[in-house]
C-alpha cells in the first residue's frame, strides 16, 4: 500500500463507508450518504476521485447522486447486472478496474446472494465485500439462494489468508453471539469475541478483518465443521447430509435468532 491507507467513515447508525486515498486524492466505497464523504475529505484534505459501489441498497449508493454533484467527472464503479443510478462503468467478473489519482488497480468478484447484483473489489492484499461478508457473520439472502451465497462466500475465501477484508456494517458483536450459540467450544471464536467486545467498549470498530481470521471463526465459512453441523441438525431436528444443507440451516438459525 506505500502511502496508501484506508479510513472508516461511519454513517447511519453501524454503516463504514471505506474511505481509500493517499494524501491528496481519495476513493470511496459504498456511500449510502454523501455529507459524511463530503465532511472527510474537506477535513482531510482530500479529492475525491470516484466510487465504488458493490450493490443496489439504498445504504450503500444513496449518497451518489450529491457527491456527483459535488464532484463532477467523478467515475463511480457498480455491478452490471441491475439497474444502479448514476454509474459511469459497469462491472463484472474478472473485469479490472483503475482507480484515477491512486493508481491501484482492483479485480471484480461477482458475489450473489444478499443480493443478484453483488460485487466484491479485490486487489492490493484488501477485499471490499460489501455485504456479502461480516465479521463472524454473511450478509441476509434478500435476493439469492444459500447455494449461491455459500458459493460466493467461497470464492472470498479462496483469495490469500492475509487479505484484508473490509465490509460495510459494524454487526460483529451481534454476529459473535450468534457464532458462540452454533460453535460454543471454537476457542479461537471465545478469545476473538473478547477481543472484539474490548474494542467496541473503547468505541474503536472491529474492522477490517482477515481472511484467515474468518476461516477461523465465521460459522457461515465452517458448514463442514462437526459441532456446527451437529448443533444446525439439533436445531432444525433432522439429517443434514452435505454443507450447502447446513449452511441453509445455519443462515435460516441466524435470520430467526
């Protein structure tokens, strides 16, 4: 990354918009409202240079329209499949995009699931995964089937273990008390939840993550594990003979928890 970093914005009441920039020009990720944008680079000191957008909820594009305005000629990057206002380039798998001003360059990773447009930005050891993973957590199936989350959620997992994952809502205190009901005796999730209760006791955030930390204590990334395949039978009272299956479960166990 050099002179390159990554800063939350935080918006709404648990929303990051990832802020990219160098010392001069910046990238956004996700703004689902422009004055917080628009209020970091001014005290920063900071152009912004254009947006990427990882699908169609309003929390994540609402702010397009202002910063546009704001900042014309801006590129704002989003998934081809859908309809998203606003976009100058749309994206798809295994396109690559330029970021102007930071001259980075980032792959496109479709991800269905949360939703049929999803995308995920990779490149530069960092992964903006929109809501397609949390920490200790997946993102709701609005639009897609658990097949094509679980999928997606292995496509994530196949990038190197020390990439940097940076998703969009502060949900890991809810989703690590999930995660200890399926995976009470995971003892790297134990220690992961006193730390992450630390942080958030001292109002820093728990983001971003590691791949390798999510291999570690995701229960939505460890369906082939015997005691969450064991607790997701005992809750749904029946045989789960393969990982699609309990995954299914494990979301359905999360959306009712």
């Amino acid at each position: 990354m050099n002179d390159k970093q990554v800063s939350p914005i935080p918006a709404f009441t648990d929303n990051y918009i990832w802020c990219l920039h160098d010392t001069h020009n910046c990238w956004v990720v996700d703004p689902g409202d422009a004055e917080p944008v628009i209020a970091f680079c001014n005290a920063n000191g900071l152009i912004l240079k254009g947006i990427l957008i990882t699908h169609h909820h309003w929390d994540h594009t609402g702010g397009i329209e202002q910063l546009t305005q704001v900042y014309p000629d801006i590129g704002v990057l989003g998934p081809d499949y859908g309809n998203i206002s606003g976009l100058t380039q749309r994206v798809k798998q295994g396109d690559e995009v330029e970021l102007a001003g930071l001259d980075m360059t980032f792959q496109v990773i479709e991800v269905p699931g949360h939703t049929l447009d999803h995308v995920a930005y990779y490149g530069n050891g960092l992964v903006f995964c929109g809501d397609t993973m949390f920490s200790a957590g997946c993102g709701r199936l609005f639009e897609g089937t658990p097949q094509q989350m679980l999928h997606s959620l292995k496509k994530i997992m196949q990038l190197p273990e020390q990439t940097v994952v940076y998703c969009t809502h502060e949900y890991t205190m809810a989703n690590l008390k999930f995660a200890l009901q399926v995976e009470p005796n995971n003892q790297q999730l134990v220690e992961y939840a006193q730390w992450a209760k630390k942080c958030r006791s001292q109002g820093k955030p728990t983001l971003p993550t590691t791949i390798k930390q999510q291999i570690a204590i995701n229960p939505f990334l460890r369906a082939q594990q015997d005691e969450i395949k064991h607790n997701a039978e005992h809750y749904v009272g029946r045989s789960l003979p393969n990982e699609d299956e309990v995954f299914a479960a494990v979301r359905h166990w999360k959306d009712n928890f």
